[in-house]
C-alpha cells in the first residue's frame, strides 16, 4: 500500500518562495513517475509539474516553467517542489500523485496518477 503525505505549504508574500515536499510509503516508490498538481476553489485538478523515476526526465506547465522545480530523492522516497517567484495566482491546495502502472495517459493528465495525496494548501499573498 503507498501512502502520500505533503508538507511544506503556507502562507506567503508574492515574490516568495516555498519548498513543497511529499513524502512516500512502499518499497518501489522509485519506480514511479511523480506529479504536482493544483486545485483551486471550484475548480478541477491542473497539472503543475512530474518528474520521471530516475529524475532524469522533467515537465512542467508553461505557467511555472521557470519558476518552479521538481527533483526527487529515491533513497528518503521523497519528491519536492521548490517554487520561487510566487504569484497570487498560485494560490491553492498542491498534490503529489504516483503513477504506479505506466498507464498511458500523458503525465499531465490527472488520471495518469493512481495515488494521490491529502494535499497542502499553499496561499500567496499580494
């Protein structure tokens, strides 16, 4: 069973940063493609940034490229998301998701990931 725990969100200025970490259960956790999404109020899962099981290979949305940076840590089986340069447009509840199968669907669609987290919320002030 794989659990996903994040941590990390707050409130902050705009221009701040914040370090969003989830961390996982489960023995083969680095063989899982790793993703961050966002939810807004009212509004549905939106794709942030995924990162492969190796860490070799990263995508993100065009709206944090530059800005945000996902890595991963397969020894403490914990991925991160560093954001810089934060906007009040950021503001909303961040989840990690694992894609345990390599199922088909691109890695910025929601129902690629088969495990989420319970989520943190991350507020930017202006």
């Amino acid at each position: 069973q794989v659990q996903l725990v994040e941590s990390g969100g707050g409130l902050v200025q705009a221009g701040g940063s914040l370090r969003l970490s989830c961390a996982a259960s489960g023995r083969t956790f680095s063989s899982y493609l790793m993703g961050w999404f966002l939810q807004a109020p009212g509004k549905e899962h939106e794709f942030v940034a995924a990162i492969s099981w190796s860490g070799a290979n990263t995508y993100y949305a065009d709206s944090v490229k530059g800005r945000f940076t996902i890595s991963r840590d397969n020894v403490r089986k914990t991925v991160y998301l560093q954001m810089n340069s934060l906007k009040p447009e950021d503001t909303a509840v961040y989840y990690c998701a694992a894609d345990r199968y390599s199922s088909g669907a691109y890695y910025d669609d929601p129902n690629k990931y088969d495990v989420w987290g319970q989520g943190t919320q991350v507020t930017v002030s202006s």
